[in-house]
C-alpha cells in the first residue's frame, strides 16, 4: 500500500458514514468494487454500499465513528472501526427506541492499483441488535447450516392442518402510546416456566399495536372469557379505538387490564426475539389476577363455550 492510502481512507470512511458525503468514497474505489459481508454472504457495488450507508444514517442520524486501527498487509488493509448512534428510525425491523447503541467490526479491503476492489466485512449485528433489545434467531434470521437453503419448505397447507387441530384461550395482548390505550387479539399466549413466572407471546411486525408493544417495558394479557366474543372482534380488527366502549384498568405498572376477563396478568418484557414477522415477546409476570367467567375456547377459527366443555 502506498503510505498516502491510510489517511485518504479514513478521511473518506468518516465523510461517508458520519457526514453522509457519500461521493467521497468515488476516489477510492475501483470500478469493479465489490463488498461482501461475512455474516450473510450478500455482495453489493458501490451503490450497494451508498444505499446500505443511507439506511444506517436514516436509522441512526447522529452516527459517530472512530477507525481503531488500520492495519496494512500485502495488497491489503484490515479496517477496525467502532460506531455509536442513537436509534431514531426502523433499522432491520426494529421500531425506533431511542437508544444509543455502539457497534464494532473489521473490514479487510484489496487493493488493486492503489484502489479499492473488494472489501469483506466482518460485523456482528447481533450486538447491535441486542443493544436496541432484539435477539434474532439462529436458523431463523440465516441458514445454520450451509445446506439448510435446499431443504424443501413445509407445505403450508399441512401446518394450517396442524394448527387446527390445536385448541386454545384467546388473550388480549395489551399496552399504552403514551397514554391510549393499544391492543390486539392473540391466541399466541403460552406459559413458559413457573418459577420464574415466564411467559411468552408472538405479535405480527404488520400489527398496529408492535411499536407501541414494541418499545414498552410492560405489556397485559387478557385471557378473555365466555362473554367477551364481541372483544375479540374488536381485537381482531383494526380499529383505530378498541377501547372505546369497554371496561379497563390499569395494572401496576399501567398495562390495561380488560374487566370481565376470566384472567389478566401484566409481565415486564425480558426479551424480543426476531422470527422474521413475528416477534417474540418472553415476559416475567409481575402481576395477576382472575375473574369469574369461564375461559373462551379457540379452535380451527371458531370459539366455544369454555364452561361447556365435557371432560374425558
Ligand atoms: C383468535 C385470534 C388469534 C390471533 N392471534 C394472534 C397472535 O397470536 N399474534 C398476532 O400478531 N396476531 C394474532 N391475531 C391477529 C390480530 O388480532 C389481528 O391482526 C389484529 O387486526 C391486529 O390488530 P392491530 O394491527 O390493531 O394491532 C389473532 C386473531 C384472532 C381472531
């Protein structure tokens, strides 16, 4: 490498992904330049790399980066770089939370003729995804195995099948923006572990409720009962006020908590696990109480009457 090539790239480096002057990395790169990342083995060209940092300062705007090192072989140079941001807009399906994250990685970039023509990218974003709360799935967010990919996909059809012959409640899953009230209809619910009391539900990323449930420290379920099927259709649907005409309270920590239910609970949320549309949500229950109507019973899209139910 030439000596001169050090401060040019982390001169340009920081013009593009702390100031935005992305045409500043026009200079260093060879026509032909290419970046591949090492964690999902995506390739882009240069206006790959344009988009990919317009993304990352659209999501984080106050971007701050220091290079740690640069580190110079033979035709080659290793780049370690540290970023912080403050996340204020969606970055990889995540809602903006308003938390300063800092990420680090490594980039080792060929040169050819004193320019850039490949970089592999070595970045861990489950850090940064863990900083904004989130923990992707392995399996799930990419391949475990390299030949995972070919494997045939489930017939979709087959796992309606399977899940209708599943019975379950149907819950209200709430929280608050701000202070109104937000919730949806979800038979995700499932009881993970008693000690400590664990418990898990699935929200769709689509769902109006995800920001709000999304960025909240506390979320309620609502197990509802026999008398709350016009609830559930509310809770179903996309009205912009669900709670217009009920009944709620507030739990401890200001979920609410639908009166009626034949049992609510309010859980602080411990973790957020990306499984592409869904996230999902493991709480530790810090509060409960039950009613008195019987449970309401789904299966294979319908309801029934959950005091009417014929033991074996
Ligand atoms: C019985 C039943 C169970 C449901 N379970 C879930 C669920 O577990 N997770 C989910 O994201 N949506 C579930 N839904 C769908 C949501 O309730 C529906 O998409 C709703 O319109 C979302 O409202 P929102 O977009 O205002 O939050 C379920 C609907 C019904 C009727």
């Amino acid at each position: 490498m030439q000596q001169t090539l050090e401060p040019l790239i982390t001169s340009a480096w920081l013009a593009a992904w702390d100031k935005g002057d992305l045409d500043a990395l026009d200079a260093l790169m060879a026509v032909d330049y290419l970046r591949t990342s090492k964690a999902t083995g995506a390739t882009v060209d240069l206006a790959g790399l344009k988009a990919e940092i317009a993304a990352v300062r659209e999501a984080f705007p106050d971007l701050s980066t220091t290079v740690d090192d640069v580190v110079e072989g033979d035709g080659t140079v290793a780049v370690f770089w540290t970023s912080t941001g403050t996340h204020t807009h969606e970055y990889l399906g995540v809602p903006p939370t308003g938390l300063t994250v800092q990420t680090r990685g490594s980039n080792i970039l060929t040169l050819d003729n004193g320019k850039i023509t490949r970089e592999s990218v070595t970045w861990d974003g489950s850090e940064l995804l863990a900083g904004l709360g989130i923990r992707p799935l392995r399996g799930i967010a990419a391949p475990v195995a390299p030949d995972a990919a070919d494997l045939p996909e489930l017939d979709p059809d087959l796992m309606k099948a399977f899940n209708r012959q599943f019975i379950t409640g149907v819950t209200v899953v709430t929280t608050k923006e701000g202070e109104t009230p937000k919730g949806l209809a979800a038979n995700s619910y499932c009881s993970v572990s008693l000690e400590p009391p664990l418990v898990l539900v699935c929200v769709q990323k689509t769902s109006s409720t995800y920001s709000a449930l999304f960025s909240s420290s506390h979320l309620g379920i609502n197990i509802l009962g026999t008398n709350q099927r016009e609830t559930v259709r509310t809770f179903a649907s996309k009205s912009p006020d669900k709670f217009a005409e009920l009944e709620w309270h507030d739990g401890p920590n200001g979920s609410p908590l639908l009166d009626g239910s034949a049992a609510s609970l309010e859980a602080e949320i411990q973790e957020r696990f990306q499984a592409k549309t869904h996230t999902v949500f493991i709480c530790r229950v810090r509060h409960a109480e039950t009613g008195g109507s019987a449970p309401m019973v789904y299966k294979a899209g319908r309801f029934f009457d959950g005091d009417a139910l014929a033991e074996l």
